[in-house]
C-alpha cells in the first residue's frame, strides 16, 4: 500500500503564499492622461508670435498651460504643446496638434507624449484669437482657452529616469543606493 500525501489549501496557506505577489507594486496598470472631448484648458504662448506683410501661416509655435477662469480642465503643470498658426479674415487661428506632458507625484514622474487635436477660441466664443493691429502680433504669456475637438487619451510612456530613481532608493547591499560595492569591506569599519 502507498503513501499519498494530501494537501489542503487553506485560508492561511493562500495568504502565506499570496502576500509576497500582493505586496509587490503593480507595474500592469498604466497610467493614462485623459480629457474628453469639447474639454477646455487654459494655455498661453511661450513667445512672441508675429506675423509679417504677406505671411498667413506659421508652424510649430509653442504653447504651455496657464491657469483660465473659463477651463473645464487642466494639464499637467509641466507641458509643451506644439500648434500651428493660421492668419485668416484678421485672425489668429491655432490649432494644436502635438503635446509633451510630465506628470509629477513627489519622487514618481510619469511621460506623456502623443497626438493631440484642439483649437483655439478668444473670449468672444470666435474660432481664433482677435488681431489687434495690422501685422497681427501677441506676446508670450497670453492666456486663451484651447478646446479639444476628440477625446485626449494618451498612455504614459516609460521613464528610464524614474527606474533609475527607484534603483537608488533602495535600501538593501544589493541596490544601486548602497555607496559601498558589496565585494569590499566598508573602510570605517575597520
């Protein structure tokens, strides 16, 4: 007659088996920078945008966020978005087509960085912004509102920074954190 052992998988060995796979952060879950569509944020220019006698388009001007009484939403505090701009019936129409986002959460940062479709519309609910003058100039820091024409979803890219942080924040011999090589003695030790 043979021996056969019988295992019961009880409650308490699950969670002694578990907690390890539990604790460890979970890497599968991907953050998403998402606005939805008609969503307002406020940005400004980053420089002087001027058009010349007989020009009618510039490419890749540079917008940031700024904070707009009128935004439904907000970006990151730390973006560049890259539009275009279009001088039509003394107007300044901007259409944002690129954008660079870094999000932060004290020692964590998150990358986003994709397409973007959004336009631009001055205080007087009108598709781009009001010349003033003749040549059609702004200066940096003007602040307007820029409306999404479809839903902003773009997944965070991965930071080779932040694993490298997260390498020095270690705590144990075997981390990048430890100041002594684990092969020598520590010279104040002896």
């Amino acid at each position: 007659m043979s021996f056969r052992p019988t295992f019961r998988l009880t409650t308490t060995w699950f969670t002694a088996l578990a907690a390890p796979f539990l604790a460890m952060p979970l890497y599968a879950a991907e953050e998403t920078l998402t606005l939805p569509n008609n969503a307002t944020v406020g940005v400004e220019f980053v420089e002087t945008i001027a058009f010349d006698e007989g020009e009618t388009r510039q490419d890749s001007i540079l917008l940031r966020p700024s904070d707009h009484d009128n935004a439904s939403h907000t970006l990151p505090e730390y973006c560049v978005l890259i539009a275009d701009a279009q001088l039509s019936d003394n107007r300044m129409r901007i259409t944002a087509h690129d954008v660079t986002c870094i999000e932060t959460d004290n020692e964590d940062s998150a990358i986003f960085s994709g397409a973007i479709n959004a336009s631009v519309y001055d205080s007087d609910g009108q598709y781009g912004l009001a010349c003033d003058n003749d040549r059609c100039a702004t200066s940096p820091g003007r602040s307007f509102l820029l409306t999404l024409s479809e839903v902003l979803e773009i997944e965070a890219q991965d930071n080779p920074s932040a694993e490298i942080n997260e390498q020095r924040r270690q705590a144990s011999g075997d981390g990048v954190a430890n100041p002594i090589p684990s092969e020598r003695p520590d010279p104040e030790s002896q």
